[in-house]
C-alpha cells in the first residue's frame, strides 16, 4: 500500500535511496527471522505450481492500483491481500513468504520503478508475508474450518496489513513526511479499511472458489468496476492538488523582481509543480535575446547555451506534452539531460500582449511518463501564462527601475554641470577681478607695463567669461532645442574656405583646405557648420602647436558627405575620445584652461553637429594626432525648397540667445575693442551669438 | 624675507598674486602644476604656500594631504586657492588641512590678511 500525502518538495533521491536501502535491510533481517522461525517449526512450502500461479496472480492484481480517499487523507492500495487470504489456505508459511516476494518484486519491475524502490517493496512485502503467515499458523488457521477459518484469515491479514502499513509509514518518515507517529496515525483508519476490502474479496474468492473455478470470476466485474471507478477519483485528486499547487506557485510568484529572479522564481515553482528534478524557464529580455535560468537540487543559475537554445527549440517541437529526452531528434537533444522525461509548456511567438516575445519552460523528471503525463503537460500550460506574466512584469519592473535610475542620475549630472558652471565662471572672474583690484590698490607703484599687463589680463578673462556665457546659454538653448536649423542651398568648398580664411591669422597658415569639386552644394545650416568646422580647427591649432591642419571634404555616399579636420598633435588616447565631447572636461585635471577654452567647444559641435543630422567622431591620424570626423547629410531633412520659414522667425528664434541687443551682444560698443592689443588673445570664435556673428570673432582674433 | 609659494596653473592670478605679494615685500615665486609644486616646495622649503586645487599632474588637494603627512611638511602653513565653492568642497579643502579656504573670486586683501596671519604664527616657530 502506498500512502499520499500532501507534498510540496521532493527530497533529493539519492539521499531517500540510502534511506531506503537500510529499510530493505530491516526487513531482510526479519523475513530471514522469522522464515527460519517457520522453519524451525516445521512450516512448509507447498506445492510448486501452486506458488507460481498465485506469485502471478499477486503480481497481477499489484498492477491494479485502487484509490481510497478519507478526508485530506489518501491512499493507494491493491488486491494483494485478497490473493495472500487464498496463499494462506493454499501454502504453507514458506510458501506465503515466497509468493509474497515473487509476486511484489513482478509487479514493481513491470512498472519500471527505480531498483531500489523494487528492493524496497519486495522485502517489506516478504517480511508482511512472514508475520501473517506466522499469525496465521499461530492461531491455528491451517486446521480450522468454516467460520473459524475466515477468523483466522482476518486475523492474519490485519497482520499483514499493519506490518505492511507501519513500514511504509516508516518509509514516509524517513524521507521527511512527518514523524513516524504522526503518519502511521493519520492514515490507519485508511489502511485499516483497505485492508479490510481486500481482505474480504479474497475471502469471498475462497468461499467461491468452493463452488467450482468459474464462481470466482463472478467477483471480476465487480472488481474492476471498482477499480476504474477508484482510478478516475486518483486522477480528479491528483489534478485538484496539481490545480492547488499552480494557485499557491502563482501567488508565491507575484512580487516584484528582477527578470533573472523571476525566471529562476518561475522555474522553481515549475518543477515543484511537475515533481521534476530540474527545471528551465526562459524568455526574452527587452532585446529580444532569450535568457533562461534553470533550477535544480544545486538552486538557481544561470542555463547554459546548449540547455537555452534546445528548450527554446523544445517548445517549438513539443509545447504542451510529456516527452522522453531520448526520443526527441538528435538536434534537440544537445544540453538536455538524457534518460528524463521533459513537461513543456509555452510559446516562442508572441500571442498576447502579456507575452512579448513568448516564454518556454520546461521540466525534467526522472521518472518514465505514466498516465498522468498529459495531466501534468496541462498544468504546467495552465502555469506558463503565469510564468510569462511574471516575466513580463520583471522586464517592467527593469523598465521603471532603469528609468528612475536614469532619472537620478541626470538629476546628478544637472548638479555637478552646475557645479562646473560655478567653477568655470569663478576662474576668470578671479583673475579679472584680482587685476582690476590689483590696479586699484597698487596704483602708484605701478609702472605703465604693469598696467598694461593688468589691464590686458582683466580684459582677455572678461572676454572669457563673455564666450563662456554665450556658450553656456547656446548649450541650453541647443539642449532645449530651442535653436532653429535653417537649412538652405550651399557651397561646401565656400564654406570651407572662408573658415579657413578667417582663421588663417591664428593657426599661422597651417590650414590647408581640399574639397572634392564633385559635392558641390549641400543643404545644410551654414552658420551653424561654420561655427562647428570653425571650433574644430581652432581646437586643432591649440592643441597642435605645429604641422599642418588638414581640413578634407569627400562624399562617403550618395546621401552623405565626410568633413575631416585632420591635425599632427599629440592626439587623444583611446580612452579619452568619448570624453572630450563631455561638458568642462579637461583631460589633464587642470582647472584652467591653458589654451584659452571655455571646456563647451567639443560638446556644442557635438550637439550642434546633431542638429545637422551629422555625426562628430574623433579618430586618430595616420602617423600621430587627431582627427574629427564630421559626417554631414547632403540634405537637411528640415529642408523645404518652398514656403520656408520667414526669416525673422529664425533671426530671433523662441527663447533664443541671439536676441539683437541682448546682453550678451553689448561689448561691440565702439572703444569697448580698444584694449585688444596684438598680444590679446580675445577669446570669441565659433560659438558667439548671431547677431554679432562670425565678424565679431574676427575682429578680435588675434 | 618671508618667503611664498604660489602653486597656480592660471598665469592670470600668479601674475595678480605676485605683483601684490610682492608690494608687501613677500619673496614670490611661482609654479604652474602638482608635480612641479611638490618638487618646488621640497627644495625651496617655502614658509607659505597658497596652493591652487584643480592643478595638472597632481590635484592641490592631494599634494596638501601629502604634505601633512610628512613630518618635515605637516605643519607648513597653506591657504588653499579655488573655485571650488561648494560647501562639501571647503569641508573637504579643510579636512585635507588647510590652514585657509579662500574660494575664487577672493578679496586680495583677506588672502593678505591670511598670509601676515600665518607668517606671524610661524616665524617664532622653533627648529
């Protein structure tokens, strides 16, 4: 008899093995006992054929499990006894014992149970056997007749069946079932009653079987009726407690979690579902690459390729079933665990908004697939909507998590810009207002050089200052995109040229310039490539004290035209091109800018380089140096060559910079340029406003 | 004369600093970066430092946290110089050991103020 109780882990098998093989130990020594206690008493065989035919019919009636279910309790039980009441009158002691063992041992190999599970049942079986047929002599059964027969025949089955109940109770215990009392307690009455039915169907057989040998096949209808009826309630059962089970798996499986946690969750909770041994549940994450954990005795990791790959091609195969690994196609079997029985479940497409991109889960079990197999198969489909579910909210759950994340940390960027910001507009205002200061104090110590000098520093740092705030309100006004791309008809070689002219005086003529004549015009802001080619070859005059500055314009493809402006400085190291596209970044830890920067240049053609449709990159020269690379559409997709803006829209824009007589714009005053020696090194380029536009750099250039 | 180290990458305020220091009869001299300032003030054993933070090579803030841990620089008097301005940043200008924190932009006259304050508290110092 085998008893069911309410289970939600599986013990490890190999532990409940070796637990197990000590019980089959136990009871070899009893049987031994009491077989040689027969023995001694003269108990006998009986005849030969009579064992084998009745071992069979044990065997028999061992494959037809009956289901009794009394309250939360349930058992398993079959017939034996029937055939051990007809054993008894037929056999003698012995000969019960051996049938017993016979019979029990067929009856487990023919359902293809594990070894040790056969060894189990056949020695507590035997030593069962044993203690009833001891019993039975005991009482003096073999010698009574009638009434008293049957009593004696009772008397030995109880014998049986507590033996047979107190072991498999023991059984329980030991593999963590609850103490022994408590199951032996919780499930007596059952085994009492079964033992009770079987026992008087083998006693209405005996009675039959006095009428003839066709009386007793009268009871097999009877009998199998019963046993269908019983079968059908096993399976209801089993299915209410699988259904019990996905509810408690899916309300244990709700909380918020990572993707990883809830795959891993998903999978666990799929394998106690199914009792298997392991367990893998993938998805896909927000790229659309499947991920997959996989879930064993060992806990949660991660599913190796092979196992990923081969469940995902197993749920295209087998979604929904109970298959044997071994006899799926030799392509999918590659990272299964051979010799297992595979549930699947799920769907690698997507057919609902809660699956994005599908789920596919599948369990592994150790144990060959019995009836139960498309019920389990059901179930764990019932669970896989769940799974997908919970993955999906993983993946949301991600979602928010990243964005809050991201959230906090520009909320750190806007303060340490803010931080710089106060930096870099402290530095020069420390300098200008130290030399006005300076002035002041030492007036009349001071000889005309000096003050000139002082002069020119407050000077050349107020027009620092100046630049930097232009930029810094251009940078939230292109930030913001609040400036305005005005597209129009160019010639790139004009363009080019005319930078490079306005900046021959501060690069000492070293700018040389070539245009492929095959671009022609391109549609694109000018002003703003102006400012953007116009930092860039500034940029490169400072940093690369000598050789030439080669500005390259060739088209890369019908759509696109590659600007290159190519120095033989020191270059950028690998590391550090990223960066010098970042706000106030300076790569040697200085505050100051020593080549007269505001730390925004990079990072506005960047930016501005992106309202141009274009892509800024830094590479290396050949040979040593930088070289930016700007890759300009040939048409500005804003582009309309009819109805365009009307021009005062752009010549102001909303909220823009530019504004004719802004703040900004005030130090072209006439005698405001008069301390601007040769020896300044006024700092407006690019990036100053419209309205003073690019003459005002000119001017002051050095 | 008492003798100052000015450790400032930005030529502007060196120039500022100097010709002020010097009208007060301070012997200036001045070095552009972090390496260079440890070197400087290891050789010419200055008696006041005004020390810059943000400086190329080495940050003015490490080099002063250097300079307190030697026993021959620790009780070197150093008024830190910088635009750093932050309330965390000071705390951190003093934590390193800074004798002042004088953010940019400064009033000559307080970081004179500092100096003649220093120079008096460190001119009886024995050995």
């Amino acid at each position: 008899m085998e008893l069911k109780l309410e289970r939600h882990t599986a013990p490890s098998a190999r532990r409940l093995s070796v637990r197990l093989l000590g019980l089959v130990v136990l009871h070899a020594g009893v049987t031994a006992v009491l077989v040689l206690l027969s023995a001694a008493n003269a108990g006998r065989v009986g005849p030969t054929n009579e064992v084998i035919g009745l071992a069979a019919f044990f065997a028999l009636v061992g494959l037809l499990p009956m289901h009794l279910e009394l309250g939360r309790s349930a058992c398993t039980f079959t017939l034996v006894e029937a055939v051990l009441v007809i054993a008894l009158f037929a056999l003698g002691p012995l000969g019960v014992v051996l049938t017993a063992a016979l019979g029990e041992a067929i009856a487990t190999l023919t359902q293809r149970q594990p070894l040790v599970k056969t060894l189990y049942r056949a020695a507590s079986t035997s030593s069962a056997a044993a203690v009833a047929g001891l019993a039975f002599a005991a009482v003096g059964g073999a010698h009574a007749h009638g009434t008293a027969a049957y009593g004696c025949a009772l008397v030995a089955t109880a014998a049986f069946a507590l033996c047979n109940h107190a072991s498999t109770s023991l059984a329980l215990a030991l593999s963590g079932e609850g103490s022994f009392e408590d199951v032996f307690l919780v499930s007596a009455s059952l085994a009492a009653l079964a033992s009770a039915v079987s026992g008087s169907i083998g006693l209405a057989l005996k009675a039959l079987s006095g009428q003839g040998w066709v009386a007793p096949l009268l009871l097999v209808p009877l009998v199998m009726v019963v046993a269908l009826e019983t079968r059908r309630a096993a399976a209801q059962r089993a299915e209410r407690l699988r259904f019990e089970r996905l509810y408690s798996a899916s309300a244990r499986t709700t909380g918020l979690q990572g993707f990883s946690a809830a795959l891993a969750q998903a999978a666990a909770e799929a394998r106690v579902l199914v009792t298997g041994s392991s367990a893998v549940c993938c998805a896909p994450d927000r790229d659309g690459t499947w991920r997959g954990m996989v879930v064993d005795d060992d806990g949660p990791r991660v599913a190796p390729e092979a196992l990923l790959a081969s469940t995902v091609a197993l749920v295209e195969h087998a979604a929904g079933q109970e298959v044997r690994v071994d006899d799926l196609p030799a392509g999918l079997r590659s990272g299964l665990p051979a010799g297992q029985t595979a549930v699947v479940a799920g769907t690698t497409v997507s057919s609902a908004p809660s699956q994005p991109g599908g789920i596919a889960l599948a369990v592994f079990r150790d144990f060959a697939s019995d009836d139960q197999g498309e019920a389990r198969a059901r179930v764990l489909w019932a669970f896989v909507f769940h799974a997908a579910l919970i993955a999906t909210n993983a993946l949301l759950f991600e979602r928010v998590e990243e964005a809050l994340r991201h959230q906090v940390d520009l909320n750190r960027q806007k303060d340490e810009f803010l931080a710089a910001v106060s930096h870099e507009l402290r530095t020069p205002l420390a300098s200008m207002l130290g030399s006005v200061e300076t002035l002041r104090r030492l007036e009349g110590r001071l000889d005309a050089d000096a003050k000139e000098r002082f002069f020119t520093i407050a000077h050349r740092q107020g027009k620092r200052l100046q630049r930097l705030i232009e930029e810094l309100l251009l940078t939230a006004a292109v930030e913001h995109r609040q400036e305005l791309v005005v597209p129009e008809p160019v010639q790139l070689a004009e363009v080019l040229s005319e930078v490079a002219e306005d900046l021959a005086a501060q690069a000492h003529g070293r700018i040389v310039v070539s245009c492929e004549p095959s671009i022609g015009r391109v549609v694109t802001d000018p002003h703003k490539l102006r400012q953007v080619l116009t930092n860039l070859i500034e940029n490169a005059a400072k940093y690369a004290p000598t050789g030439l500055i080669e500005v390259e314009a060739a088209p890369v493809s019908d759509e696109r035209i590659e600007i290159r402006v190519i120095d033989h400085g020191p270059g950028v190291a690998p590391e550090d091109r990223a960066r010098v596209f970042e706000r106030f970044v300076q790569l040697d830890g200085s505050s100051t800018r020593s080549q007269g920067g505001t730390g925004l240049g990079l990072y506005l053609c960047a930016t501005v380089a992106e309202l141009l449709e274009a892509t800024l990159d830094l590479t290396e020269t050949a040979g040593g140096g930088a070289t930016f690379v700007l890759c300009l559409p040939r048409s500005h997709s804003s582009f309309r060559p009819v109805g365009r803006p009307p021009v005062e829209a752009t010549a102001t824009g909303p909220g823009g910079l530019a504004g004719p007589g802004g703040m900004i714009d005030g130090t072209r005053r006439p005698g405001g340029p008069g301390l601007v020696g040769a020896g300044s090194s006024g700092g407006a380029g690019g990036f100053d406003s419209r309205a003073s536009g690019p003459t005002a750099g000119r001017e002051e250039r050095r | 004369m008492t003798r100052v180290l000015l450790v400032d990458d930005d030529p502007s305020v060196c120039e500022v600093l100097a010709a002020n220091l010097e009208a007060e009869g301070y012997e200036v001299d001045t070095v552009g970066d972090g390496p260079a300032g440890w070197d400087r003030i290891v050789e010419t054993r200055p008696d006041l430092v005004v020390l810059d933070w943000m400086l190329p090579g080495r940050s003015g803030i490490d080099l002063l946290a250097d300079l307190r841990r030697h026993p021959r620089t620790k009780d070197l008097p150093v008024v830190l110089l910088s635009a750093k301005a932050r309330d965390a940043e000071i705390w951190e200008g003093w934590q390193a050991g800074a004798n002042y924190y004088l953010t940019k932009p400064f009033q000559i006259e307080q970081l004179l103020y500092y100096l003649e304050l220093l120079a008096a508290e460190s001119t009886p110092r024995p050995a």
